[in-house]
C-alpha cells in the first residue's frame, strides 16, 4: 500500500508520540539509584504493599528452641525492672540466662542438662528435629491466620544460623555453625507459594560468638556489642548473603550494628536489589521505613508508619512454661490488631515453634481465631488507612476503633453488644447514608440522635469478638 504524505506525516507523529510514551513508562518503573547516605535513602518511598498488609508473622526459631525455657515472669515486659535481666522470660535469650549465677534458666538448665553441658551441644538436636518440619504446613497456617507477610529469624544472638552461610564463624565448630537444611530458602518459596511476602531478620547487635558476655545487669548492654573489625566485616558480608539469596521483603535487624560495619552502603544494596522492600529501625541509623515498637502500642495515630513486634505469649522464642495463662487472649488479640491498624500501624505476632517445628497448641488456637475474623472482618483491616481520629466508644461504654478506605469509613466494636441497638458516641452521618455490619448483606436501620449515631443490629451477630460496620458516606 503506498501512503500519501499526510498519512506519512501522521505515521511519524504517531510513532515518536508513542515512544514518548513507552519511555515515560520505562522511566516510571526504572527504580531509583540509592547511594550509602542517609539523605539518599530517605528518597525511599513505603511500599503500598507494605502499608496495606497490616499483619505479619514473625518466627522465632533455633538451638533455643531445643531446651523450649523461660521463667513465665514480667508479664508487663517491664524492660527497666531490676531483675528483668535474671528472670528474663524471652527463651531465645536462655543462652545468656543460663549463665547467670542464681537466675532460674541456670537452674533449669543444670536440673535437665547438667551443669557443664554446652549450649552448643543442642545443635545436633535441632538438626535431627527439623527433619521433621514441612515449610509448606507452616506457610498455609499463616496464610489462614490472615497475614500478608512473614519475618522469619535467620540468626539470633547465638550466632547459629538457619541457612548455610558461606561466611565461616570463626568461634564454632563447622557442626555448629548453621542449620543442616536451608530452612530460610525452603520457607522463603513456601510462603512466596501462599502469596504472602518473605522478610528476613538478623541479629547485627549482638553475637554472643564474638562477644559472650554474658549480660548481667544494664551497663552490659553495650559491653556485649562486638565492634572487632573481624565483626563488622561478618556482619556486613551475612548480610549480602541474605539479601543475594532470598531478597527479602523486610529486612529486620535487630539491636544495633557494628561500628566496624557499613549498614548505609547495606540498605543502598538491599534497595537496589529489592525496590519495594522495607527496613526497620534497628541499624542504629537515622534511616528506616518503618519503627518498630516491642510489647508497646502506640497512644495516637502516628504519621511514620510503625510496626508492633510481640508474641502469642511472653516469650518469642517456644516457651514451654507458657500455656492459656501466658497467651494473649483471642478477643484481646484482635482488639489488639484492630488498635494497631486505626492508628496506621502494623502488627508482627510471633509464634515460637518447637524444635521439631511443631507451633504449640495454645498458638495454633490464637491463629485459627484470628484468620476466622479476619475472614469476616477483613476489609475493615487490610488496605486501609486511619481516620481522622483512632478511637472511640459507644454510649454503652464499649470501646470502638476507626479505619477508612477510599469512600468507606470502618467502626470496629471492640466487645460484644449488650442490646440490639449500638450508639456511637460523637459520630454524625448524613441523610441517605447506609451502614453495614460486615457479614451481612442487608443495610442497617440507623438515626441521628443529636451528636451520636444509634444503629439497629440484626437479631443474630456473625462471628465473635468484635464487630466492623462499613460507614459509606460522608462521617463526622
């Protein structure tokens, strides 16, 4: 077909305005370059899927697991309490517990190990047990719990790690160094399998290889935090490991990092290689996506987005003192992640497996009812963001909590209704607005009584615990 010159004409603008166009969206997409500097880094932007998921599980798994012990103490985790350090109830800390001269996990230990038995002796142990874990059972029980995400430990403050690094620790034994199988690339792929993101932590701060310690009271603290050049250069070379191997979703470091080290060029790297990925605030750096409060709630709506880490019970690591008493109950659970998300923040709920890879009953319980209200309740949790205030209650005294999303405004009650009707107190809807209790199809009778807003409840409620209303219009 021969073109004339207006179609030639019209081809040419065509093709170079679609160029245009091609580039712009290669442009768009092109991730940006980050440099080791702190202004750099800054550049980074949260993930929305980071700021959507809302819940993530964290996993707290090793040689600790083995002995599974901890005083069931503290219950507040009052941090700054004398005898805190003694009566530690974290089980993943039993190395340096069982150290301490008259502290419970000492005598523990020599009740069931005998005194001179080495911690690292449980390396064997584990690695017999793990034989048994399946990544898959794990994967489809935090996906069934609701979490969009999961943190698994790859090496805590025992230096052990859960892949094999190539990176030889210079204090154990090459039988004691790591984990026999790679369960941090075998859980990585189930997890991806589920449609969940992988993250991955590390303990920076402390490596009780390098530096034994043992921390008895404060001020050992920061005695115990290697900072040998040998250290540093450790640190910083597991690290690339990680991030080459598994490109993490997170990267959670945890206490500090060495001095020696170089953790700014780490999160150039790390963001290179992992665009959409995000970095908690233990790097000892002024930089991260996100903070990372531990057993603490936040009091308001907080502009940086933050993430509460805690366990099912008092302990991260598998406890196996801990039982219904320890746990967290399932309705305070969720009031707990509903509290969480209204004030723009995440919760990482850990649960602490057995050495075997077994999650405790008690655990397996919590998780089951929280993925079944979530199930129920969910769009009133994921992907949404906070109101213009977070709390709130109703004039019969139950406590609610606020989301939004898009033209929807979200109530959670926070407690069962003590009559057919709930009033939420200062909350003022307009005319022609309806209102849903998620679950149910059918729009609720409401009427506007002065300041406070009266909704008619449906006879029977679906589900438990705490009940979410869709708002779809205009709230104030």
């Amino acid at each position: 077909m021969v073109l004339s010159r207006f179609d030639r004409k019209l081809r040419d603008i065509l093709f170079v305005v679609g160029s245009l166009f091609a580039l712009a969206s290669v442009t768009a997409q092109a991730p940006l370059h980050y440099e080791p500097t702190i202004e750099s880094l800054s550049r980074h932007p949260l993930p929305q899927w980071y700021a959507d998921a809302k819940l993530g599980i964290f996993v707290h798994w090793g040689l600790y697991s083995v002995p599974g012990w901890a005083p069931t103490a503290h219950s507040e985790h009052d941090f700054e309490s004398l005898d805190y350090i003694t009566h530690n109830p974290y089980a993943e800390w039993y190395l340096n517990s069982m150290r301490i001269d008259g502290s419970p996990t000492q005598v523990y230990h020599k009740e069931h190990y005998g005194a001179d038995y080495d911690y690292y002796n449980f390396a064997p142990i584990f690695n017999r047990q793990i034989q048994k874990w399946r990544s898959e059972d794990w994967a489809k029980v935090f996906h069934d719990a609701g979490a969009k995400y999961v943190v698994l430990t790859t090496k805590h403050h025992d230096g052990f790690t859960l892949w094999p690094s190539s990176t030889p620790n210079p204090s154990l034994p090459a039988d004691r160094q790591h984990a026999s199988r790679d369960l941090v690339s075998e859980l990585t792929a189930a997890v991806n399998q589920q449609g969940l993101r992988m993250g991955l932590y590390y303990s920076g701060g402390y490596d009780w290889t390098f530096v034994p310690g043992p921390i008895r009271v404060a001020a050992d603290y920061q005695k115990v935090k290697p900072q040998s050049e040998a250290y540093g250069k450790y640190v910083d070379a597991q690290f690339r490991e990680i991030i080459a191997r598994y490109k993490p979703a997170v990267l959670w470091n945890d206490i500090d990092y060495p001095k020696s080290g170089h953790p700014l060029q780490i999160m150039a790297e790390y963001y290179q290689a992992v665009p959409d990925g995000v970095i908690d605030d233990r790097f000892g750096v002024k930089h991260s996506d996100f903070i990372s409060p531990e057993y603490q709630t936040l009091e308001k709506i907080n502009p940086k987005k933050w993430e509460e880490c805690r366990g099912l019970g008092r302990s991260f690591g598998y406890n196996r003192a801990e039982g219904e008493a320890e746990t967290i109950a399932p309705d305070e659970l969720i009031y707990l992640l509903a509290d969480i998300v209204s004030k723009n923040g995440n919760l990482l709920l850990d649960v602490g497996p057995e050495a075997d890879g077994t999650i405790p009953i008690v655990q397996m319980e919590r998780l089951k009812a929280l993925g079944a209200w979530l199930q129920v309740n969910g769009e009133a949790v994921y992907a949404t963001h906070p109101w213009k205030r977070a709390a709130g209650e109703t004039a019969e005294g139950i406590p609610v909590r606020f989301t939004q999303k898009e033209t929807a405004t979200y109530a959670i009650l926070l407690g069962q209704p003590k009559a057919l009707t709930a009033t939420f107190k200062s909350l003022s809807v307009k005319p022609g607005t309806k209102i849903y209790l998620l679950g149910d199809a059918d729009p609720l009778a409401w009427s506007q009584q002065g300041d406070n807003l009266r909704v008619d409840l449906p006879a029977a409620l679906n589900g438990h615990y705490a009940y979410s209303f869709r708002i779809a219009g205009p709230v104030s």
